[in-house]
C-alpha cells in the first residue's frame, strides 16, 4: 500500500509526466513502451487511436510514454488543443504529456502545394486545405469543449523523444502516424538515439496504389517527404502500414453502430466518435491509424507483408511523396535495409479489438 501511495503523490505532483515512467512504483513499468507522434484530431483516426492505446494502458498491455504533436491533418495549435482535450477525457492527463513539435515541414514549397491542390481538386492536403490559426480565439473545441486545466508540457516533441529514448534504450517503439518531421528533428539533433529506438510503425505512404493527397503521395509522407526519407536512411527497424492495405479496412455501418448506437456503452469517447464520423461510412471511409496499435500489439495481424528498400520523392510537384520500392537491390538514397510493410490485414479480428477499445468505459482505470 506504502509503494502504491508514492507512485500517487509522485503522479499528482506531475512526475510521471515529464517523461515517462516511474521506476519501482509504476505498474506500467514492465509493460511495452510507446511514444505517438500524430498529426492529432479529436475522434479521426489519430483520436481513434489515442482512444485505443490508452484503453490498453487500462489493461496493462502497453505503457504509453507521451504523445507528440505535428502540423500534419490540421495546424499545430488546433491539434495540440484537441490533444490537451484528449488526455483529460480518457483521464490520462496526469501520466500522459502532450509535447508540442513542428508547425511546418521540414522542406516545403507553398506555390508547390498550391499547384498540386488545383491539380487534384479531390486529394487530401490536411493543414494546407485551411487557414493556420494563431490565436486560441481561432480553434475549434471538440464536441465535449475544450481542456479544463490540462496543458501542453515545456518541452518540446523532439527533446522529449531524445531524452526518453535515451531513458529507455532499445525499449520505445515510436508509432508514427503523421508526418515524421518530429522525429526526423530529434534524429538530426542528436544522431545517437537512432541505435536505442526499438522500432518505428508507421501509417504513411502508398506503395502500389494511387495517393489521397496528390496523384501518388499519401498525407502523411507527402506533407514532409524529406523527413521520411531521413528516417527512412537510418537503421531503425521499421514497419508501414500504406494506403495499399487502408484501403481494404473501410468503416462500415454496422461497426459504427457497434460504437455509437450501444446504449449499455455510451461514452465521452462514442459520443465525440458518433459526430465525427457521422455519414463517414457512407462515403467510403477506411481506416488508417488505428491499424498501428494492432501491428504494434501482435504482428499477426498483418496476414501479408512484403519487404523492399524504400526512398521517397522529395521534389516539390506531382511526384511529391512519391514512394519507389526496390525489392532487390536499393538504389542510392535508398533504406539501408529492407522494410517490411504490410499489404492485407485481418479485418475481423481487427474489428473485435476496434470496437471493443473504443466502447470501454471512460474515463480508464490505470491498474
């Protein structure tokens, strides 16, 4: 009881958000350690998933060390806001900081971007597709308003992976569900961490199959192409989730319904998943980040996967984001080794764990 009271004051004082956990009092401490960098939304797929991988927090199946933010599906301000929000309705906010990271890619060509938006008047371009607010006046509050008293922490996204990387060698898996310009900072300021990360999992890129953003980029590794491909160059381990297999996990009625029509599982979260995604089935709607908790949980999920050297186009135009795959022998510029992504998936079971995270009650019960 004496430990278990500690690791509450040490928790109430803010100790274990600042960077992870904590070592003897923590009963998450053994659990598989994760770190979300996302381009955050409320109850999209990035809200989905934080949804998702707190739940398991609940379970002890995963310690989730902080979430990261980037400019990716929206601007940074907004998605920092809907986060701050997000840690206060699973009832995370005092173990799970929110560490603000980069406004703008790393590389980028405004006029590009405008050209390529006219070009593909039906392609997704997140951020670019709106006005970037600088002022809180200027943001949308989620569905159940805006963060009580939770705020972003002082560090930023890159420090924050640097120092827990360091913290936990060869321990933190990065769930990589925006565009990587967080992580590829942490990785150009300091060169070290890149042996002590255990592995990234990605939602990016589209292998085989056309773009959402431009003709043949996808959002997250069009938005910064440059700073896939330094990821891309390191010796991480890696995994990717493409479009090519998101594309064959569509939101379907029946499993909205799962979530939103259940009167014996009405939540803060179904209740924001129900507005955000009214009609989303109806318009074809696929799922893509969620796909991340399920590899991470049990590779096996994956039910085909294919491995090559991959690069990445980082002109500005329509080859923008474009990923070349060299199953044989990589081509200058190219990964150092083969990465495995995945082409199908189990949907079934997938759904099962889908529907089930995301209907448990809120806020979580840490263990």
């Amino acid at each position: 009881m004496k430990s278990q009271y500690v690791g509450m004051l040490m928790m109430s004082l803010g100790v274990a958000a600042c960077g992870g956990s904590i070592s003897t009092t923590d009963p998450l401490a053994n659990s598989p350690k994760v770190i979300i960098d996302s381009d955050f939304n409320t109850m999209g797929d990035d809200g989905q998933l934080f949804a998702m991988t707190t739940q398991l927090m609940g379970q002890g199946k995963v310690n989730l060390l902080g979430l990261t933010v980037v400019t990716g599906n929206d601007w940074l301000l907004q998605e920092e806001s809907d986060a701050l929000k997000a840690v206060e309705r699973m009832g995370v906010q005092n173990v799970v900081g929110v560490y603000g990271g980069a406004r703008y890619p790393l590389q980028y060509d405004v006029a590009s971007i405008r050209a390529q938006q006219v070009a593909n008047p039906n392609g997704y371009f997140g951020a670019w597709s709106r006005p970037e607010p600088t002022q809180q006046s200027q943001l949308v509050a989620p569905p159940d308003g805006f963060a009580a008293s939770t705020k972003l922490q002082a560090q930023g996204a890159a420090d924050f992976m640097i120092q827990t990387i360091k913290r936990y060698p060869n321990q933190v898996t990065i769930l990589e569900v925006g565009p990587p310009t967080n992580l590829a900072t942490a990785i150009m300021k300091a060169p070290e961490i890149v042996p002590l990360i255990k592995r990234i999992v990605y939602m990016g890129g589209a292998m085989a199959v056309p773009g959402n953003a431009n003709a043949v980029g996808e959002l997250n590794w069009w938005f910064d192409p440059l700073a896939v491909r330094t990821v891309l160059q390191t010796s991480i381990p890696q995994a990717v989730i493409p479009l090519d297999v998101t594309n064959t996990v569509p939101l379907t009625q029946s499993v909205y319904d799962q979530i939103v029509n259940n009167p014996s599982k009405q939540t803060a979260v179904t209740k924001a998943y129900g507005i955000a995604n009214a009609g989303a089935f109806a318009s074809n709607t696929d799922l893509f980040d969620t796909l991340t908790i399920a590899y991470f949980l049990d590779p096996a999920y994956a039910t085909q996967t294919k491995s090559a050297y991959l690069d990445i186009d980082t002109t500005s135009g329509e080859d923008q984001g474009h990923v070349k795959v060299y199953p044989d022998q990589p081509a200058a510029g190219a990964s150092p080794q083969k990465i495995t992504y995945v082409t199908q998936f189990d949907n079934d079971r997938f759904f099962g764990l889908y529907v089930d995270l995301l209907t448990r009650p809120v806020p979580i019960a840490l263990p």
